[in-house]
C-alpha cells in the first residue's frame, strides 16, 4: 500500500454551517486516495471559524505534525490543498520544509480567484506565487483557466483536478412535472450566496403568472435565517419558500429529482468549482448561475450565465427558457456535459493517474 500525507480542509471540527466546497471536494480527495489503495495520513487544516487564537496555534502546529509523518513515512509524498493569497508565504514554507525532508510535494490550488489575486498583488506576493506554482513536483488548479494562465505566464503544463460527482448521481430522469416551476439551492446558507435573490427570484416568477417554489437545502445560522424570514414576507411567498436544513446525498438526490432550476447567485470572491452545481447539473436540472468562481466553463452554456446579481435577470432567463419550452434542450445539455467531463471515474482516474507517476 502505497503512502500519502495529505494536508488539507477536512471539517471535521467546525460547525455544521461551515463546511462548503473546499470541505467537501477535499473528502472527496480523501476517498480517491483510499479507493486506489493509498494510506493516507492527514493533517485537518485549522479552521478561522473556529477563533483567531486557535487557528494562529493551529498553523504553527502543523509543521510539527508534518515533520514528525514524514520521519515515520519517509518517502511519502506530500499533498498541500492550498488557499495562497495570504497563506501564500505560509504555504511556500510548508513546500520548502517537505523539500528539506526529501519529500515530493502535490500543490492542489482550491478557489477561483488564483489569476486576480496574481495579478492585483504585491511584487511580494507574485515572487511567493510562482514559487508556489513553479517549486512542487505536481501542481492542480481547480479549473481550466487556472492550468492556462501558469502555462502562458511560466510555460509550465499543470493539471487540472476539477470538482466531481459521485457515479451515482449520474441518473436518467424525466421533464419534472410542468405545472410547477421547482426552483432549488443547495449549499451553505450563507449571506454571500446570496439566498435572498434566490427568494426573489421566486417572487418574480410567481408575479409573472407561474406556479412555483423554492427548495433550500443547506445549515444556516439563526440571525441570517431571520433576514430570509423578512424578505420571504416582503415577496408574500411565505407557503413556496421551504428550508430543509442540512441534508444527506440521497436526501439532495431525490429533490433534484424534483426541481427544474438550480439558482446559485454567488457572489463570493473565493468561489471556486462549485460542488452543488456539478451534482445539479449531473441530474439535469437546469443551473442559472453568476460569473463567481469556475460556474462559465463548467456550464459552457452561455445563456444560463447571468452577468450580475439581479434577481430580475436571473428571473428573466427562467421564464424565456418556460416560453420556448426548452428547458428539455438545456437539461439534456448540462447532464452530457457533466457526463462527459465531471464524473468521479473521469476525474479520478486522471488524478491517481498523475499521483502514480511520482512513484515510477
């Protein structure tokens, strides 16, 4: 059985509410490691939601941990899910310690703001940067564009290791039923998410003579939960708004299953590859999305991209696409999209593959 040390955002010590994308994707990551017969050993990433103080000792503890795996696994590699921006420095000290230790280093790059933060930084930063990029043995970016900017900007090749569904969402379905427009978001329930244009959403459409709800499926904090409340009250669709709380896979499955439209208004600057999108897009549920993170490439659908956070745009594209009765058209799209590109044996076998070869 061959051996990795893996350094990465687990969650498995922060609130329920918390744990999003880089969470998931890096379990995800975990279990491609195990099912290809890795032992992995890994290091939980301190959390910031958890204090300032216990994240700041949490960061100095990881080098400890780090050295003392790798003297008991000597020629494991090392695999560093890593943020950069203002752990840029920390990072690049990691790799330089795994070097020193005569340990190969796997640079995985989470987030989608890789190419602003390069280019509105310091000469500082940039100088941390391309080491980050050019330093490790093997370097993933998220997202395509990531993988091209290295190439133009260091010609350097790297990898992509994009986010993925698990083989058992890929499921044949049927048009859900028409007399109801089921919109869903699933994810965190957070403020930059932007859940109350999801609600708005729903209000235009209703207003516009459709029968339709809203499904959110996702933990949220009390205090945001309140000011939903209020904009649910001021759109008067108290009865189409459901909250489900957090929910399992087969949970989220089976409303998928259900829904028409996946809404996803994000405007978080770190938005990456968006997990729920993929999973949406496996099932076929039509996504509207905004530009944040990698949501145009893995669409590749440029009429389900809205260009700003507008409730009326995104509700716009809702009803054109009921008045020409295409949503059939782009659900079959999005799915073969996903298909063909997202699944976990594509991606899987691509990433143990690359893994692999610094064992030959």
């Amino acid at each position: 059985m061959r051996e990795i040390i893996f350094y990465a955002p687990l969650g498995y010590k922060i609130p329920e509410y918390r744990i999003g994308g880089a969470e998931s994707g890096c379990r995800r990551t975990l279990g491609i490691y195990r099912k290809a017969d890795y032992h992995v050993h890994y290091i939980d990433k301190p959390a910031i939601s958890r204090g300032k103080l216990i994240y700041a000792l949490g960061l100095a503890f990881v080098p400890l941990h780090l050295v003392s795996l790798m003297l008991i696994y000597k020629k494991a590699p090392v695999h560093i899910v890593g943020f950069y921006c203002k752990l840029a420095s920390y990072e690049l000290f990691l790799i330089k310690l795994i070097h020193l230790f005569n340990h190969k280093v796997i640079y995985e790059m989470r987030n989608g703001n890789a190419i602003q933060s390069y280019n509105e930084g310091s000469n500082k930063y940039r100088r941390a940067f391309s080491k980050l990029i050019t330093t490790p043995e093997i370097v993933f970016g998220q997202g395509e564009e990531i993988v091209r900017f290295i190439y133009e900007r260091w010609k350097i090749k790297r990898n992509c290791y994009p986010n993925y569904v698990s083989n058992n969402f890929l499921q044949e379905r049927t048009n859900p039923d028409p007399g109801t427009i089921n919109l869903i978001y699933f994810g965190r329930v957070t403020e930059e998410k932007n859940i109350d244009v999801c609600i708005r959403v729903l209000g235009i459409i209703r207003q516009s003579g459709y029968n339709a709800c809203l499904h959110i499926v996702g933990a949220f904090q009390k205090e945001y939960k309140s000011e939903l409340d209020q904009v649910i009250k001021r759109e008067k669709v108290l009865d189409q708004v459901i909250f489900h709380g957090r929910k399992d896979s087969a949970f989220i499955l089976n409303q998928l299953l259900k829904s028409r439209y996946f809404l996803f208004p994000s405007s978080n600057v770190l938005e990456g590859h968006s997990n729920s999108l993929t999973e949406a897009m496996a099932v076929g549920v039509v996504p509207v999305v905004s530009k944040a993170g990698f949501n145009e490439s893995v669409c590749d659908e440029s009429d389900l991209i809205v260009d700003c956070i507008s409730a009326e745009k995104f509700a716009k594209v809702i009803i054109k696409i009921e008045k020409e009765n295409r949503w059939e058209e782009y659900s079959i799209k999005v799915r073969k999209r996903i298909e063909e590109n997202y699944t976990e044996d594509i991606v899987g076998k691509k990433f143990i593959s690359t893994i692999n070869s610094l064992y030959e």
